[in-house]
C-alpha cells in the first residue's frame, strides 16, 4: 500500500516507534485496498467511500472525528491521564485495513471478524492499540456469517476509536470532512 496516503494521519502519531510500525504494517497491506470501497454493498458509510479508494476515504474521516474527540476530551481532567492519542490514532489507521480479510484481492465483502485480524498486524509489539482495534465494531459484534463474537469497547479509548468509525461512517458524512 502506498503509505504517502495516510501520510497526514501517520504524522499525528508523536511516538516515533509506534509510527514506524504503523507505516510498515501499511507497506505490508496489499495495494488493492488503497480501490477497495468502504462498504461493498453500498449499503452502509457515506457515498464517498463507497467507491474506489472508500477504505482509504473512511480511514481518513474516522482519523479526523478521533482528532476531534481526542481534542475535545483533552480539556477534562481526568482525560488527560487516560487518554493516549498516539493509540488511538494508530488504531483508527489499522481499523479496517483487514475489512476484506487476509485475500482482499478475491475477497468481495467485509469479513466479520475484520477487527481482530486487523490488531493481530500489531499486537505483539503494541497490544495496547490492538485492543482498541478489536472493539471497534461496538455492537455489531457478531454475525450469522460468522461464529466469532468480538469484543465491545469497554474503556474510555476504545469508545473513542467506536465512535469515531461509527460517525465517519453514517450517511449524511460528506466528502468535506476529508479537507
């Protein structure tokens, strides 16, 4: 994948480690999901990422509501000492970089158990962010496709990274969040 897509994104994470494991997880995603559409029925996620490059677009929107949580909490006290931007911003890169599972190239629809293949890219270095992955789906945890239950965001940062793919993704989001 070309990384210079998520160059914005990647730089908002200060830990210089972090970003580099973050930047080479995504060298090491398949270039067909830079054209892979967010949503491959169209049924689900504004219509500017239903299309070719959606996940990329999506990936950018859901960047850039987590920018504003983060923002917006940090005047709370005790958000201050609970939240690591770093990780949040690293799990809403990766969310859905495994959205068409581990063959995106044959793959045509969301693979239910997309979150937790997506935090096991980072896991063993940085378990704290594949948690936050692992959630992100919220309440759409489970599906008659699948026998794999994910977990639900629990803590303050999982909901974070929940509700930022949750907005980026409802219909009346335009393209004008990706400016």
């Amino acid at each position: 994948m070309n990384v210079e897509l998520l160059r914005r994104e990647l730089n908002l994470i200060k830990d210089e480690a972090l970003k580099n494991k973050v930047e080479a997880i995504l060298q090491n995603i398949p270039e067909v999901m830079e054209h892979k559409p967010s949503s491959p029925s169209g049924r689900y996620h504004p219509d500017f990422d239903n299309s070719d490059g959606g996940n990329i677009k999506h990936t950018k929107a859901v960047v850039k509501v987590a920018e504003k949580l983060v923002d917006g909490f940090s005047s709370w006290d005790y958000a201050l000492h609970s939240i690591n931007a770093d990780h949040i911003y690293a799990a809403c890169i990766l969310h859905d970089m495994c959205k068409y599972g581990t063959d995106p190239d044959t793959a045509t629809h969301t693979v239910h158990e997309h979150p937790k293949l997506a935090g096991d890219l980072i896991r063993s270095d940085y378990p704290h962010v594949a948690f936050l992955i692992d959630s992100h789906m919220g309440k759409w945890n489970t599906s008659k496709y699948s026998n794999v239950t994910l977990p639900v965001p629990v803590t303050f940062m999982q909901k974070i990274v929940h509700i930022a793919d949750c907005i980026a993704a409802q219909k009346w989001i335009s393209d004008k969040i990706l400016d």
